[in-house]
C-alpha cells in the first residue's frame, strides 16, 4: 500500500504508462482512510466545540480553530489531489487496453457534479417563476451511468480490452 501511495505521488503529472488495479485501488483505499482520520478529528473537534457551547467552557476556540484547520486541510488535499488523480485514472485506462480517449469520461466524471448543480439551481429559479424543464435529473443519470463505467474500467484486467498501447 505504501509503495502504491509514494508511486502516486512521484507520478503526480505523468498520463502515461500503466497503473494496475492493485497501485489503484491501494491508493483509493489510502485517500479514503485519510478522509475517515481527518473527517473522525473534524467530527471530534465540531462536537467538542458544541459540547463546550452548551457548558459555556473555555475548550471552544480550540475546539473551533481545529474545526476550521481541517475543513481548510480537506479543502487544500481535495485540490492537491486532483492532478495525481486524474493521471491515475489515466494510466488506468491505458493499463486496461482502451484508447486514451476514453479519459474523456474521467473529465465528464469531474464536470457532471457541478453542471447539474447548476441545472438544479436554474431549475429551482424557472419552478419559482413557473416556467422551464427539469434538466438537472438527465446530468445527474448520466453522471451516475459515466461513474458506473468507470467502476467497471477501473475492476477490469490488465489488458482486457485489448492489445496495450503504448
């Protein structure tokens, strides 16, 4: 696991070569316990800081400033941790047998969210106004069928697809 995570940062900008299922899901695995530890201290130091509020005790700055320290830590990984995880998935197609275009998947798998955030909110604004349809259900199906793919690109094979291309 150690050695899929320091391979994952040192190929932070690298979009070709392989990455085998294993160097993948080791590395989700490991983002996902850092996620659960910071999001366990977060929790804590929220809970804290209420609990403190409510007993009027002298613990809430501190319990406050660390809430604050690890929504901007969440924050600042999310961002850090883009690029490496695009490029992962990257060469996880590659090492798959697809053609690198289906990487256009990975960028619809980022930009989807935020576009039916958007839908949803022109949605809500043309329902006040009593006009408009209902676009933000079709990004959000096809956002759910894009990840879907991905998940079963991401489980295949070494190879499965095809010949490797280099």
């Amino acid at each position: 696991m150690l050695s899929a995570y320091k391979d994952y940062w040192k190929k932070y900008f690298r979009f070709s070569g392989r990455s085998t299922r294993s160097d993948f899901w080791w590395v989700i695995l490991a983002n996902i316990l850092i996620g659960i530890l910071v999001t366990m201290i977060s929790n804590g130091s929220v809970f804290a800081a209420l609990g403190s509020a409510f007993n009027n005790g002298n613990q809430e700055q501190a319990a406050t400033g660390l809430a604050g320290f690890t929504v901007v830590f969440i924050v600042l990984y999310q961002l850090l941790t883009i690029i490496p995880n695009l490029s992962l998935q990257s060469r996880r197609i590659i090492d798959t047998g697809l053609s690198g275009w289906w990487f256009i998947l990975v960028v619809l798998a980022y930009l989807l969210p935020w576009a039916s955030l958007v839908a949803l909110l022109s949605d809500a604004y043309h329902a006040a106004n009593g006009s408009g349809t209902s676009n933000s259900l079709w990004l959000m199906i096809l956002w759910v069928i894009v990840e879907i793919v991905l998940l079963v690109i991401n489980l295949t094979p070494t190879d499965t697809f095809g010949r490797h291309r280099s």
